[in-house]
C-alpha cells in the first residue's frame, strides 16, 4: 500500500477508536435499592389518670376501687365516710396501713417520651426505576439532563429485651373508715353481703417517680415509597464501549432534586412493666397504623461503567433528607425517621435515542 494512503488509513482507525460515540438521549434503569440510616424510636403517651370524684371506677397495678352495687351507699349522717364500696381488691399486705386506717393503690406507667434507645432496622432490598433525558448540545463537553425516578423499600425493625426506666408513679389513698381488711390477695364482691368490708371510694392522690423496667416485644414494619425528580449533570465525558483503557469506560454523575416521600407504617407492642421496690407489675399491649406523604430531597453521586454503546452498569448513594412519621396509639408511639437517611442502588441502564 501507498505510504500515504497507508498513514491516511491508521490515522482514520485511530480517529474512530478514540472519538466518543454519538451521545445517547434517554437512559432507563433499574434494579435493587437500599434505605439505610432509618431510625426507630418507641416512646409512651402520658395516660388519662383516673378522676378523682366518688362513684368511680378504677384500676391500678395493685388493686382496684370501683363502684358496687349499692350505688357506692355511705354512713349515716355524722358517719365517719359519705360513701363507700365494697367492690375493692388489693395485692399486698403493706398496702394497708392501720395507724393512719388507710389503702393505698399504685399505678406505674412509662413516664412519657421515648424509653428505649433508638433501632435501626435493618437494610432490605428494595427497587429502584429511574429514567433520564439528556438536554445537552451534541457537541458540549458534559452532558446534563433531568431524571424522573421512583425507589420502593421495606422497613422491618424488631426488637425484644428490658430495659431500665423511669416510671410515673401515682400513689391514690383511701380511708377504710374503722376497717381491718382481710390478708392479701383480697378482691371484693360487686354485691356485697352483709358483714362484707366496705371502705372509702373518694382517694387523695399523690403523684412521683420509681425506678423500674419495661421488658417485651416491640416491632414496626413500614413501606416506603419515594417519587424523585431533578437535574443531573456529568462530572466528566461519558465512558463508552471499546476505548484503550478501563478508565475511559466509566463516568460520573452528580444528582440533586426534590421528591414525594410516601410512609405506610404499622408497630405493635407487648410490654411488661415492672417495679421491683413496689411489687408493682402490669402489661401494656399496643398497636396502631398510619399513613402520610411528605415533601423530600436528595442529592448524591451515580457511577456508570459501560459494557457497550447500549447497556451499562450503574451504582448510586444518595443523601435523603426524608421526614418523622409518628405512628401512635393512647399509650404507645413509634417514630420512623428518615430525615437524614442514605438511598444505595444498584441497576443496569439501557441507553438509546441519538
């Protein structure tokens, strides 16, 4: 061959090898994403303390004073009690004390707030859709476009154990009105026979605080959908198929934008608390249900390595500035917090138009 023509010809072949091909107008992904960072936190509403006016009923860890079937009939006028009941119970001995002649019933509950250290669930396999759309001139050095993506995941955190707690303790006494109970465990009847102990139905009511421990089973399952749509932009030229060396392959992405954040989230609760000083134990079963969507935002990084001028791998981590989603009944709350959690995916892209 003609030296020329021979030169002419390599130096074609090189042009072909090194120059990008023409750049591609839509990319679609997908494949296996994962949340992590989340948080789960348990905590205790306040509860409805029992009222305090007579004919009442009501109940505590250690006994109960409630209404008879008398209609809670007190003395005779000058008596030393307007009204009484016979329906009373109690646990313990040292609940009575006969030189002051009174009954005193204990409630303990969670003192409020959260009362066990936050959980992180842990990470499941969720899945991640994403297309995009380049807006960039062919002849620009980076590419850059806009990104419509929707990423679904599975929250599931469960836990079991004891744990030390402040407790809410409320102390109600009652007069006993010349009584001498019986020896504990003690129930009454709600039709009280003649001779039957009846005492005071009107308590005063002393409110503080017991060291104790809440012990059970505690879980939350969550679904979680995310609607994300913004702008990307190519932090270096587009890696193609064929070129000389691995390096020329990959590129690199950074993404931001904002998003619909969309919690369906369940939790239940089975507790045991206890107060050893007291003697005092109760269970406390919980559950509830809740739906929300919120406003979010992320920003973030994908990777790309190309394997032809069509089909690519592709990685991602993503900062996800989600919400707090309380989900609560009258005497349990679970917290999900994603406000600072991480989106990590995986996928293969499909890469056409020109």
């Amino acid at each position: 061959m003609h030296p020329f023509l021979r030169g002419s010809f390599f130096s074609l072949v090189a042009a072909t090898v090194v120059t990008a091909a023409p750049r591609s107008l839509w990319h679609v992904s997908a494949g296996p994403s994962f949340l992590l960072n989340a948080e789960v936190r348990y905590g205790a509403n306040p509860a409805a303390d029992p009222a305090l006016t007579p004919k009442t009923d009501r109940i505590y860890s250690d006994g109960f004073n409630r209404v008879d079937a008398s209609g809670n009939l007190g003395d005779a006028p000058g008596g030393p009690l307007a009204s009484r009941t016979g329906y009373f119970g109690f646990t313990r001995d040292s609940q009575v004390d006969l030189r002051a002649g009174t009954l005193a019933l204990h409630q303990a509950q969670a003192a409020g707030e959260d009362y066990v250290p936050a959980a992180r669930p842990s990470a499941r396999p969720g899945l991640e859709l994403a297309v995009r759309r380049s807006l960039a001139r062919p002849d620009a050095t980076r590419d850059w476009g806009l990104e419509l993506g929707l990423v679904f995941n599975q929250v599931k955190q469960n836990s079991n154990g004891t744990a030390d707690a402040n407790l809410r303790l409320l102390t109600d006494t009652y007069a006993l009105g010349g009584v001498v109970p019986q020896r504990a465990p003690y129930t009454g009847r709600f039709t009280p026979l003649p001779g039957d102990q009846r005492i005071g139905d009107t308590p005063t009511r002393a409110l503080g605080t017991t060291a104790g421990t809440i012990g059970g089973s505690r879980s939350l399952d969550a679904d979680v959908t995310i609607v994300r749509f913004g702008p990307w932009l190519s932090l270096m030229p587009d890696g193609a198929a064929g070129l000389p060396h691995e390096r020329d392959r990959w590129s690199l992405h950074a993404r931001t934008g904002l998003g619909l954040l969309a919690v369906k989230a369940s939790f239940r609760t089975a507790e045991q608390i206890q107060a050893p000083g007291l003697g005092l134990a109760s269970t406390v079963n919980a559950g509830a249900d809740r739906s929300r969507t919120d406003l979010c935002s992320f920003v973030g990084l994908r990777a790309r390595r190309a394997f032809n001028s069509r089909w690519s791998a592709v990685i991602s981590g993503d900062l996800l500035y989600g919400s707090k989603l309380t989900v609560a009944d009258t005497a349990r709350y679970a917290r999900l917090d994603t406000s600072r959690s991480y989106l990590v995916g995986f996928g293969i892209e499909y890469s056409g138009g020109r």
